[in-house]
C-alpha cells in the first residue's frame, strides 16, 4: 500500500493562502527612487531612514501623561459611562505601546540602540501585558523575511480569507470576550510550572505587579482591572485582528510585496482608533520595514507616483475591504 506524501508548506499556501489576489500585479521597472523591486534607492533610503528622537520622545512622554490623566478623570467622575470612556481611553493608550514597540522591534523609535530597546522593548513592551523581551523581535524578523512562509508565526491568522460572515462573527465574538485574550495569555500562566518558560512568565508577572502598584499607589487598585486588564481583553483584541487582516488578510506567498501585503488609504478616524503611527502604511512598510513610521508617508507617495501601487490593489478604506474579506456562505 503507497502512503500519502505529507503535505509540504508550499501545499499550505496553495491551499490556504491567495484568496484576496486577485491578479498578478504588472512589472515594475523602477524610478529615479525606487529600485524594481520597489525599495528605495540607497540616496533616497538615507533620508527615509531618519529617526526623530526628540519628536518620538515627546510620544512616549504624552502617552504616559495620557494614561495618568485617564486614571485621574475615571476616578474623579465616578460613573459608569466614565469607566467606560476610560476603558476605550486606556485601550487606545495600550494599542499605541505596542505599536512604538514594534517601531522599537525595528530598531527605529530611537537612533540609540540601547535607548530603543530600553524604553520600546523593555518598558513599552512589558507594562501593556508583555514580556519585554526580544522574543517578539526574533518572530517578526520572520514574518518580515519571509511573508507566509514556514517560519511565519502569524500564518493562520492570514489564512482562508475571504472567510464566511458567521465565522468571521464569531471570531470577532471571541475577541471581545476575552477568549481570544485568554488564549494568548495561558502560556503565561503555564510556563510557572515548566522550567524552560518560567522566566519568561515570573517576567510578565513582575511587570503586570508593577502597574497594579502604580494603580494601588494612587489608591485605585481596582481600575487596574477596569483600565487595565479590561481593554486588553477586548478592544485590543477586536482591533488586533480588524487591522491584521486588513494589512495580509487573504494574500499569499510572493517576492512581489503587492501579492503579500495590502495598502488601504489613509484616514484620520481608523488612524486614531486602530491604525495609529503610520502603522497603516503597511505595504510600504513592508517594501522597506527599515523605514521609520514618520517617513513611511512618503514613501507610500514615491510608489503610487512611480506606478508601483495600482488602482486594483488600493483600497479606498477599511470598509471596502473587511465587506471583500467576507462571503456570505461555503458556495460563495
């Protein structure tokens, strides 16, 4: 009897990945700019590549001020719509630590690289129910080196799409009820007992103790888990994974970052609540994720003038993209 060959990664994608490309992008010769793969020329890569350390440290200042004064108004106002204006507040204030964190994972908040990680790493990715380590670092080399390849940690999270509307329901339901959160956060709980995660879980311990102390300190421990926990067990989630699909939802695997990687035009609204610090600018962040955020606008300009970004594959905004994401059955 012959036996079934196991199914190679490139099986996986074929059968998994692909269903938003939905045509092979024309050939790009380049630009004055742009090489033909789209990257930057190494003239233009030098003034992309700026770091603005004063402006970046004036962000993570008001961020922390700006989580202080959420504190401050939810105890002061004493009301239920208050906490849950503070909820929403806090979760914004969450949602942007992780994202100068990833900066930080790039090595592009701070020109210094001890400062970057100090402050992005250690501080920015540990408080908000992190490890502060470089472990997310070391994943997101991969996802960047090699979009839905075999070493891609975020693979099914991409895959499937355009999925049907009442799956897609109910992942969002897991989201925002804390399945999804808790899903993510058992290994920390489990690695107490396996000797080769416990640092790792005595890490994210020691920070979420920190910040019960600093909410205790003001003598407000309870908002911990209102201001806290709270927000990252369901808008965090709700808005990770909004935002997620609509930056690989459905793409595939390809040297042509056109076919990994959506663009979605940029608004002020989605940019506030989800997609803060040019973090929607994700197919020119993929085409050079050495690029700081503050200059990724204008390298998304230099590939639409260049011709690189065509009319089929920019969205006009979310919207139009979370409806093409979804169908309404299996036969559809």
């Amino acid at each position: 009897m012959s036996q079934v060959a196991e199914p190679t990664h490139d099986d996986y994608v074929a059968q998994m990945t692909g269903g938003m490309v939905t045509y092979t992008p024309s050939d790009f010769t380049g630009s004055d700019l742009l090489r033909p793969d789209g990257r930057p020329r190494p003239n233009f890569r030098a003034e992309l590549r700026h770091v603005d350390d004063a402006r970046n440290a004036l962000v993570v200042v008001g961020l922390a001020v700006w989580a202080i004064a959420t504190v401050w108004a939810v105890a002061v106002l004493d009301t239920w719509w208050g906490v849950l204006v503070g909820m929403l507040s806090m979760g914004l204030v969450q949602l942007r630590m992780y994202i100068l964190s990833h900066e930080a994972a790039h090595r592009l908040l701070f020109s210094n690289r001890t400062i970057n990680d100090v402050i992005g790493i250690n501080i920015l990715g540990w408080l908000p129910l992190g490890t502060g380590t470089h472990h997310y670092r070391r994943g997101h080399a991969n996802h960047h080196r090699d979009e839905f390849g075999p070493n891609e940690p975020d693979f099914l999270l991409y895959s499937f799409y355009p999925i049907v509307k009442a799956s897609f329901r109910r992942k969002l339901r897991r989201d925002a009820t804390g399945v999804s959160a808790y899903r993510m956060l058992k290994p920390r709980f489990t690695g107490l007992v396996k000797p080769e995660f416990r640092s790792i879980s005595l890490r994210f311990f020691a920070g979420q103790a920190l910040v019960f102390a600093l909410f205790a300190v003001v003598g407000e421990p309870l908002l911990y888990l209102v201001l806290w926990i709270a927000p990252y067990l369901t808008y965090y989630q709700v808005q990770n994974r909004l935002r997620a699909i609509a930056e690989h939802g459905g793409m595939t695997r390809s040297d042509d970052r056109r076919e990994t990687t959506h663009h979605v035009e940029q608004h002020w609204l989605p940019g506030f609540f989800m997609a803060p610090y040019g973090v929607g600018y994700h197919l020119a962040h993929h085409v050079d994720s050495g690029v700081p955020f503050r200059n990724l606008p204008k390298l998304h300009r230099a590939l639409r003038d260049a011709g690189y970004l065509e009319g089929m594959i920019v969205w006009p905004n979310y919207r139009s993209l979370w409806k093409a994401l979804l169908r309404d059955s299996d036969d559809a």
